[in-house]
C-alpha cells in the first residue's frame, strides 16, 4: 500500500515538472527573439503618438535655420518647416520648447523633451549620450569657419594665424570644441549663450571672431557693416545636421529617419531653406 502510494506520488510530481517546463518554453521566447528588452520597452513613439503632442528644443538664434520674427516673436526657420512636417506626418501638435543650445542638449540627455532640431552637427561624444538621426540638409555643403571685422579678415587664413585673439563660440556647440582644437595658440574661446551675443560682443570689440557656419556668417555680413569670413575653415566630419533624441528612443528616431529620407527625396529641405533664407534677409537677419 505505502509502495502504491509512492508510485502514485512519483507519477504526479512528473507531470508537475512537465507542465512547468512547458510554460517555461512557450514564455515568449529569449531576450533575442522578442527583439531585446531595450527595444521591446521603448514606448518613445507610441507615448508622443497616444499625448497628441511632440516637444522639440530649439535654440532660434541661428538664421535662417532657426530665429525669431522681428514682427510677431514667432520662432521660424528651416529647421523649424522641418519640426513642423515631422508633426504632420505624425498627426501630433508640435511644441517647441525654446532654450539655448547648450540647455536643449541637456534637455535631450535629461529627456524633457521628445527630440532637439536646431542646426545641431554630429560628433561622436554626442552618439554616445543621446539617439542620433540620419543627416539632413546635406544639399548645403555647410563650411564653418570664423565671422571677423572686415580689417582683420584678409589676416586670417590658417589656424595659426589666430594666435593671441579672442574667439566666441556658442557653448556646448561643435565650434567651441573646433575652436579649441584648430585654432593653436588662441588666447581664449569664449563661450557664449547664442550666436546674437557673439554678434554684439564682435562689434564692440570685445572679442575678435566669432565661430559659426559660414552660410549663417553670410547673413550677417548682408545685415552687419564691416563684417567678412576669414579665409579660414573648420575641418569638416561630417556634412549636414541631425536630430537629437533621449538615448533609448530609437522607436522615434527611427520614424524620423523615414521622414527625412522621404523629405530630402523631394527637396523639401532646399525649399524650406530658401523659403527661409528670403524671409529672415528680408527683416536683416
């Protein structure tokens, strides 16, 4: 009888293990299968999509990509056209959070908002801190290099001919670590909170250069008397810009890359650029 019950015992604790195992292997698959645990929990896309709305940073001192309309303080630019066709095809309400460039860069790396659209180049510091997009506005062949007097520009042709001047570059942006690295012997590289401030700090002589794009450097000479580029140009990485958005929402900047492939394929970027350029010449900025 005790024999019998074993037996009995021993059948039924095998039928438990075999039910056990079963749930255990139609769990889902691995990690691998089911496309990671990083991926799987990524709800970027899907929380902007279910709040209706997109925060984007911007810093808009940077025309024509991104400035504020003498007339009505309305943020406008390029990159803003571009901000404001991601939200169409999204069909989501787009709120730009306005900030300096160095406070949207750590906007993203905080996440307190969905993404930063403003003239922002690669580097790969920046790779490593936050998800990059695919380049856009690459039809600019964008140079970088120095805004000066008109006196001093013909002077200044290769980096060491700054040695002993003053050089402000926005703060956190890829030109004040450019600025630093390619400019040998330069007194100092002021960090500065926007490009304006740059502007005023040059026609006060309170510095000798400032760096920037040389297609925002144009706009200015056009708005600014006694202003030219240097001869001198920045080593270029990369060409173009890209998006920024909190390191793990790859769901988002995955969405945005499909728009900018589509975007650039249809030049909307060229248009949304001269669109711009025309606007911001037009109230001297």
């Amino acid at each position: 009888m005790k024999s019998m019950n074993l037996k009995k015992l021993f059948a039924m604790m095998m039928v438990l293990v075999m039910v056990l195992g079963c749930f255990a292997g139609c769990g889902g698959g691995s990690e691998e299968e089911s496309g990671g645990t990083e991926v799987a929990g990524d709800q970027s896309l899907q929380s902007v999509l279910d709040s209706g709305k997109l925060h984007v940073a911007v810093s808009p001192d940077y025309a024509p990509y991104e400035y504020l309309d003498l007339l009505t303080g309305e943020i406008k630019g390029s990159d803003i056209e571009f901000a404001k066709h991601i939200g169409e095809e999204l069909g989501v309400e787009i709120v730009f959070e306005q900030m300096s460039f160095e406070s949207c860069l750590a906007a993203v790396n905080t996440g307190s908002v969905d993404l930063m659209i403003s003239c922002m180049g690669y580097s790969p510091e920046r790779a490593e801190t936050m998800e990059l997009s695919e380049q856009y506005n690459i039809h600019n062949n964008m140079t970088n290099t120095v805004l000066t007097t008109a006196e001093l520009a013909p002077t200044l042709n290769v980096g060491e001919d700054f040695a002993g001047l003053v050089i402000a570059a926005q703060n956190g942006s890829t030109m004040y670590d450019k600025a630093a690295d390619e400019l040998p012997g330069v007194k100092e590289v002021k960090a500065i909170s926007s490009i304006a401030d740059g502007i005023m700090m040059l026609t006060e002589g309170k510095v000798d250069g400032v760096a920037m794009s040389s297609k925002v450097a144009d706009e200015f000479i056009e708005n600014y008397d006694g202003l030219a580029v240097t001869g001198f140009q920045f080593a270029a990485d990369k060409k173009g810009n890209v998006v920024g958005a909190p390191k793990g929402d790859v769901a988002m900047i995955e969405k945005v890359n499909e728009i900018i492939i589509a975007a650039t394929e249809a030049d909307l970027f060229i248009q949304w650029y001269e669109a711009a350029a025309e606007e911001a010449k037009s109230q001297g900025l």
